[in-house]
C-alpha cells in the first residue's frame, strides 16, 4: 500500500507527474545495492568481472561497453564508472536516477538476452526486490483520491465533534450546573439556540 504523504507528496511536490513518479516508485528497490554484492554477482554469474592483472573490466557486460551492439554501453558504462569509484558504496536504486536506470538498464539486458529472468531477478534480490513492481499511473491517482477522502471524512467527523462541544459547553453543562434545568427545557433551549 502506498503512503501519499511519504511516497507520493514530496515527488508532486518537485513537480513530478503522475506517471514519471508511478514509474519512479515502480522502478525503485526495498533498499540500496552494496557494490561489493553487486561486483561478487557479476563475476559469479560470470556477467563481468575485474581482471587479476590490469583491474580492467571483462565478461559479456564488459563486451558490450566496447562494441554496443544492443545500445547499452552508455547505461554499463556509468554502472562500471560508479563501481570504479573508490568511494562509491552502494547504487542507489531506492531513489531517482539509479532507480528508473537500474530497471531500464537491466530490461535492456533482459531484452538483449545477455542476462537471463534469473540473473534479472538476482539482482534485484540483492535490494530486497522492488516493493511495487506493477506501480502504474492510475495507482498514483488512487491514493490521492483515498488520502483526500480520508482528509474530508477526518473533517466531517471534527466537525460534528466541535458542534457536540458547542451543544455540551452552551446547554448541557450549564444546565447540569443549575441544579433546576430538566431534560425537556434543555431540549428546548438547544432547538431555539441552533
């Protein structure tokens, strides 16, 4: 279930759409990807891997980057980029670009036949999955419907708890107070009061 104060309002808030943040959300992982799970995935999955003596990227992911036959070379090339860098941890596929990158990057792949449904799933499983896959535009819409429903109902309900006060504070009390008002009078005096 989404949030729409946490999930969806702060994107609204930047501008987005509502099919740029259902796809944002849909492409969007449970937590960040450590690089280091993510390199010992590609080497045992025989994806790519850094060679013992120069350090230089090989495999098939590599050989794509040189001869771009299927265009994913620009997508591979920031992925080992990022993973090169010393001070690079994590990917961050929880959040926007690695996110929606991430998932182009690798239905890309998928497409090209150079990884497998099963490496494709790997990966994400080094996130914990992605917590709404099918996340689409309509879903956006719906939960803002149900957040402004839930706020005009919280509304109604504040209402008629405020009128009650009012009655209590006006006539009920007061007659409780005098020590001589009976039922009748107080029904009386609230009907000629509202």
């Amino acid at each position: 279930m989404l949030d729409y104060l946490v999930q969806i309002k702060p994107l609204e808030d930047d501008g987005m759409s509502d099919a740029d943040i259902a796809s944002l959300l849909a492409a969007s992982t449970n937590k960040d990807i450590s690089i280091a799970e993510l390199e010992n995935f590609l080497d045992f999955e025989k994806l790519a891997k850094r060679d013992a003596l120069s350090g230089s990227w090989v495999g098939v992911l590599a050989d794509e980057v040189t001869a771009n036959a299927f265009g994913l070379s620009e997508g591979l090339s920031e992925l080992f980029s990022h993973m090169n860098k010393r001070r690079s941890v994590i990917v961050e596929t929880t959040v926007s670009p690695w996110s929606t990158d991430a998932l182009a990057l690798t239905n890309g792949l998928l497409a090209a036949g150079l990884i497998t449904q099963a490496q494709y799933d790997g990966f994400y499983d080094l996130a914990n999955g992605r917590p709404n896959p099918n996340l689409v535009e309509q879903d956006i819409i719906d939960s803002r419907n149900a957040y402004q429903a839930e706020v005009a109902e919280q509304n109604r309900q504040d209402s008629i708890l405020s009128l009650k006060a009012e009655i209590e504070n006006m006539y009920i009390n007061p007659a409780v107070s005098d020590g001589v008002s009976d039922e009748a009078t107080v029904r009386a005096a609230i009907k000629a009061g509202l």
